[in-house]
C-alpha cells in the first residue's frame, strides 16, 4: 500500500525485522543497509550488541513494508552471516511532509518540513544538498545547515 506522504498517516501492514550478526566483517554493513534500502526498505539501522560468551555484534533492524518481505529476507540471508531473523508486526504513524525552497547565499536549498494534525513541528534542511554545498563553496557543513534552518525560520 502506496500513501501520500503530504497527509498524516498510519502505516499499519509495517514489519520490523531484525538479524543479530556476530561473525561478520563490520565494514559490509553500509554495503548491506544499501542494498536493503534498494530493494525497498523503509528504514535500516544496526546497534551495537554484547552476544553470548562477551562476543561483540551488532543488531540489524530493517523496517519493510509486509509485501516486500521476501526481497529483504533474501538479502539478508545472501549478504550476511546470520543463521535466523526475528520478525515483529509494526504500526508507524508518519507525520504529514513537505519540502520547502529557502533562498541561501549559495542559492536555492531544500528543507523537509513535518506536520502533525496540521501544525508544523518538524523541519531540517536536506542534508545531501548542504554536503555538496559545503564541499564546493570550502565552508563548515554546520554553517551551511545553520543558514537554511535560519531562513527557513524567518519565513515561518
């Protein structure tokens, strides 16, 4: 199921999958959590973990929409070392979202902007877009995203 994304809403057919990886090279992981977002992850994030006997591991939690369970199993099970995965029902209520243009010295920069039961209540420039800018014009990333933020609010 497809939602807008301007309008507030819950997503309830959400499963949390999570796999524990103890025996794994640490540097495939930003290899893994990319092609899970390719195959449509909604979300893909991994915690720092004790296992069993002090081994140090980590915790890989994807959030997937229920249809598209057979294509994160299978690059879970193909890309990493575990032998299982836990599966968890999940509700996520997602904020209405918007982007908004603010007029920068470096030119035109994104913000996304988040609403609930029409009020706004979340906002952050679009990190992507301050990076490049910050490399090319050889400024702070932070001074970058402190001016969007800073016209952003002026308008609002």
């Amino acid at each position: 199921m497809s939602f807008n994304h301007k309008d507030e809403h819950v997503d309830d057919s959400m499963l949390l999958i999570q796999a524990n990886l103890d025996d794994m090279n640490p540097e495939w992981v930003t290899y893994i959590m990319d092609k899970l977002f390719e195959v449509g992850a909604n979300d893909v994030y991994v915690v720092p973990i004790i296992m069993k006997r002090g081994r140090p591991g980590v915790m890989l939690n994807v959030l997937v929409e229920e249809r598209l369970l057979s294509a994160v199993e299978g690059v879970i099970f193909s890309e990493t070392t575990t032998l299982g995965i836990r599966y968890m029902h999940a509700s996520c209520h997602r904020l209405a979202r918007d982007f908004k243009q603010v007029q920068t010295q470096w030119g035109m920069l994104t913000v996304k902007v988040g609403y609930h039961q029409g009020k706004l209540v979340q906002y952050a420039p679009e990190f992507k877009e301050c990076e490049q800018i910050a490399k090319e014009y050889h400024v702070p990333l932070k001074v970058v995203y402190e001016e969007v933020r800073m016209k952003f609010m002026l308008l609002n």
